[in-house]
C-alpha cells in the first residue's frame, strides 16, 4: 500500500494501481454500488442537473469498478454511474481495476474528498472505517488521504456526537466548528438541546462556545440526578433547553431551564406558539 501515501494532493490517478483490467463500456445494470462508498446521500436536484448534461454531452469521465461475482462493484464514481442511469444510457465508460477492499475503500473516500462532496460526519466514518476496519493508525490514515493526524482526530470526535446533533451535522444546519463547541458539553441531554438551538437561531460559532460555557457552569452547579424520563426528553428537544418534571403525590411541576433571556423569550413563543422576530 506504499504507493497509496499522499495520494489526495497527487489526485486520484496516483491511487489507482497499476496492473490487469483496462477501459470498458459496462452495462449499468451489471455494476453494482460500493457497500463501503462513505457517501451516504446524494442530492437529488443534482443529479438531475448531471443527468440532463449526460444527456447532451455522454459521461465524460468513467468510473472506476472491479470485478465482482456478479458483475462489478463500483471503487469512484456513483454519482456519475447514478446519473447516468437517470439519463438512460445502457452502457458507460469504466476503468476496471482489481483492488483490496483496503484500496477501494481509500479510493472512493480520496475521490469524495476531492470533490468536497463529503458531510464531516461520512468523512469520520470513514476514517472509523479505515481504522477498525483494517488496522490503520490515524497517523496512516492522514498519510493515504494527504491529513495531518490532528486533522483526522478532530474528525473523529465527531463520532462521539448524540444523534440529534449527528444529523444537524450530516445535513449542514450545523457546521464542524459548531461541533466542536458543542462537544465542551458531556452531558448528552443537554448537547442535544443546545444544538437543536444552535440550529434554530443560526447561531455563530463564538456564539455556540459562549452558549456551551454558560450551559455546562449552570449544569455544573446543580446536584446530580437521574436520566430524563422520555417525557423530559421530547420537552428538552422541543424547546431547545434542559426540563425537569418533578413529581409529587398532588400532582408536580415542570421546571424549565434557561440561560439568558434571548432563550427565555424563545421558550415562551415556542409554548404560546409564536413566532420570534
């Protein structure tokens, strides 16, 4: 795999070895996605647009597959091969290429990082991928895909996310430098909470840190407690904050937390359900 190192600052032909295949026309239906591609969705408008240029120009670029039992399994290009058959073409253009699961891997997530068409989130599991999968160290992980090590530790920490926040991410309503304010919090709950709030108000990233600080001095100043009941939980998502239901032999009360009045004002709109100017 030496010839692997560095490979995203020479491009994505450095990567490709040398060796038995060549340039075919495959039929799409014979070529099959990459089960490991770290890109999980693609925008559909997008793809429209690729298809219509394919439509008038053929696919330009080929594909990059192996061979497969079955047929073939795509290594780079599944946008390419996804518009392709949107656009109704029978056969494209494919460069096979018979590789380890190690170098398709590398392959697919070098041709996605060059073209920035990875969510930070893809890129991290990635990287998982990489090091679970077949014992990579960060510091190689960084030296394949042309990182510094730093670089692909931070990436990974976002794995450490709650879902909610996770999903913000991978959708872009939140953006790395977001992520990792909102990983100053260790309470997951409240993580949850503070992100859906980010999200909302659109908040900066020295915003975030400054809203991470105040949270995390607050929670530290009351006594530990049980995990929220699911109640709490569905309050605590929908207002962006943390709530308690305490309760007593008549009945209880609802405490809800906040910590500026900006997040005060918001929580009462969102219970008389108003909008915030």
């Amino acid at each position: 795999m030496q010839g692997l190192r560095g490979g995203l600052g020479r491009g994505l032909d450095a990567l490709i070895p040398r060796g038995a295949g060549g340039m075919q026309e495959i039929e799409v239906d014979r070529i099959a996605p990459n089960p490991a591609q770290p890109r999980k969705g693609f925008d559909s408008t997008a793809l429209d647009e690729l298809a219509a240029s394919i439509r008038e120009h053929g696919l330009l670029q080929p594909v990059i597959v192996s061979r497969a039992p079955s047929g073939y399994t795509l290594i780079a290009g599944e946008r390419r091969w996804r518009a392709a058959k949107l656009a109704g073409l029978a056969t494209v253009p494919a460069l096979v290429k018979d590789v380890s699961p190690l170098a398709a891997l590398e392959l697919a997530l070098v041709e996605n990082l060059q073209r920035a068409d990875l969510s930070p989130i893809e890129e991290a599991a990635a990287y998982r991928e990489l090091i679970d999968g077949h014992g990579i160290t960060q510091e190689q992980v960084g030296a394949r895909i042309g990182r510094s090590r730093v670089s692909v530790a931070n990436r990974l920490r976002l794995l450490s996310l709650p879902p909610g926040a996770r999903g913000l991410l991978a959708d872009g309503q939140l953006s790395e430098g977001h992520a990792r304010a909102l990983l100053g919090c260790t309470d997951l709950v409240l993580l949850e909470a503070l992100a859906a709030r980010v999200a909302v108000e659109q908040l900066s990233v020295r915003s975030t840190e400054e809203l991470v600080r105040r949270a995390v001095r607050g929670s530290e100043t009351k006594p530990e407690r049980a995990e929220p009941s699911g109640t709490e939980e569905e309050l605590q998502r929908a207002l962006g904050t943390r709530v308690q239901i305490v309760r007593s032999r008549r009945g209880g009360r609802l405490v809800i937390h906040y910590y500026d009045d900006d997040q005060l004002a918001g929580i009462v709109g969102s219970l008389l359900g108003q909008e915030r100017l």
